[in-house]
C-alpha cells in the first residue's frame, strides 16, 4: 500500500510541474548567432569579386537561410575610378552575374544603378583593383561612390569592404612590379591602405579580410598555390574567401560554416576554416 501511494503522489507531482516545449530551434537557444532567412549580397566589382562570391550561394543555403539572392557587377580590371565614372554617368558597361538558384544568369550592359533597383539589397560589397589595392591615393574615388549607392539603396543595407589579396610570389606581370615583386610586401600595403582609407571610413559597416586569409592559408602545408594565374582563385582559394565572407557578414565562426564541395578534401577544408577564422 505505501508503494502504491508513494507513486500516486509522484504521478500527481508529474503532472502538477509545468513542461515547457519551445519551438524556438536550438541553435537559436544557444549561444550561436542566429541565422536570418534572406541574404541578398551584390558587389561592385570585378574578376576579385566574382571569385569571392563563387560559393556563397551554396554555403548559406547549407546554413538553412531560405532565400539567397548573389549578384555581382562584373568588368575585368575595374578600378574604383573606373566604379565612380560609371556611375556618375550611369553606363550601362556592367555584365550583371544574379545567383536566385542552382546557376548564374549574365545580363549584358547594365548599369549600377539598374541593378542596385532590381533586389532590396541586404548588402554591397566594394573592392579595389588588386593593382591598385595597396597604394592608399588610388581609394578617392571611394566616397562618391558609396554617396551614390547610398540615395539607391535601403536604409538598412549594409557596406561591405572586400580587402583584397596578394599576387602569388612567382607572378611576373608588370602590374606585380609595383611592388617589387615581393608578394609580403604587396599584403603588407594592401592591409596599410585597408587601415588608412577604410578602417576609418564610418560608411563601410564590414571589412572582409579576404588577403589575410588567403595569405593565411599560403603558410599551411599547401604552400603559395592559391591562385590559377598569379592572380585569380583556384576552387580552393574561393571557398577559403567565401567562409570568411560568410562567417564576417554573419558574425559566425567559420567552422559553422559545413557546406564543403567535391573538389575540397577534408585536410583543405580545416585549412581553409583555421585560415578564415
């Protein structure tokens, strides 16, 4: 009998204690950043930019983030002056690259301001010619610039800054003698120019350490082999850029970031995330 009442009173417990179920998600419980449901990102750019943006598509929507919208404006070489007279004079030079789904669609000739109107941008991302990344005169251009786009777009639409990377160290392109065919010296300028023109411009919200993260991942095992030219990402250089655009836009580490294509093994994969973080 004093069994029986002894689980009477514990059933009566039970049900008498409040059970509280949250539907909230529990990385959201965490201490983890919470993920929001949209990204749309467009950057004023170039070659830099379009390898910089080449999985990020695919990595927030490994994140979960519902609509994913990528766009790039893209002219080989461009500079910020050359940005700044395009949109003063609203050409139409651009091949716009948009990323709603699986593939890229390319519309030829359009203009900034053509593009800045055709998504509520969450983000623009602004970079400077890689020849020019590391000699600070050459960012004058930059105000005007983002005065305009600020009139064309949201008022929560955030700058982003994307700091560029050095050439590889066995480049021998005349634009690489800039900087004494040196690759250290050429980051150590572009991180100088970073400081000074963009660090302490209160109109970019973000800087994107893109340079430091490849020159990161050039002292791993893999060595200098990041690029396919001198110049322009392998897959691998790309996805190292795309986890530290992702995870700096998202205020995340890189390792929440998992989306990993074929092409990366698993060794390339924990370099790139220690040399994004």
């Amino acid at each position: 009998m004093k069994k029986i009442k002894i689980l009477c009173i514990i059933f009566i417990l039970i049900i008498a204690v409040p059970v509280f179920i949250s539907d909230v998600p529990a990385s959201v419980m965490t201490d983890a950043k919470e993920i929001p449901k949209e990204l749309k990102i467009i950057a004023i750019g170039n070659s830099f930019s379009s390898n910089s943006l080449f999985y990020v598509y695919e990595m927030a929507k490994d994140l979960g983030i519902d609509e994913v919208i990528v766009g790039n404006l893209y002219i080989g070489s461009c500079s910020l002056k050359k940005h700044r007279i395009n949109a003063r004079d609203d050409n139409k030079a651009y091949k716009y690259y948009k990323k709603t789904a699986g593939e890229w669609e390319i519309t030829d000739n359009v203009s900034i301001s053509e593009a800045l109107a055709d998504e509520d941008w969450d983000y623009v991302m602004f970079l400077q010619y890689s020849g020019d990344a590391g000699k600070p005169s050459t960012y004058k251009p930059l105000n005007s610039l983002l005065k305009y786009v600020r009139k064309r777009v949201g008022k929560h639409t955030k700058f982003i800054w994307n700091m560029v990377w050095a050439f590889q160290s066995d480049y021998k392109a005349k634009r690489f003698g800039a900087y004494n065919y040196d690759q250290e010296l050429m980051y150590e300028k572009i991180v100088y120019a970073t400081e000074k023109k963009i660090k302490t411009n209160a109109k970019i919200d973000l800087i994107v350490p893109a340079g430091t993260a490849i020159q990161n991942a050039r002292s791993s095992s893999f060595g200098d082999t990041f690029t396919t030219d001198g110049r322009h990402l392998t897959y691998a250089g790309r996805y190292i850029v795309g986890l530290t655009l992702l995870s700096t836009i998202l205020d995340i580490s890189p390792e929440e970031i998992k989306y990993r294509p074929k092409c990366i093994s698993d060794e390339m994969r924990r370099v790139a995330a220690k040399a994004a973080s």
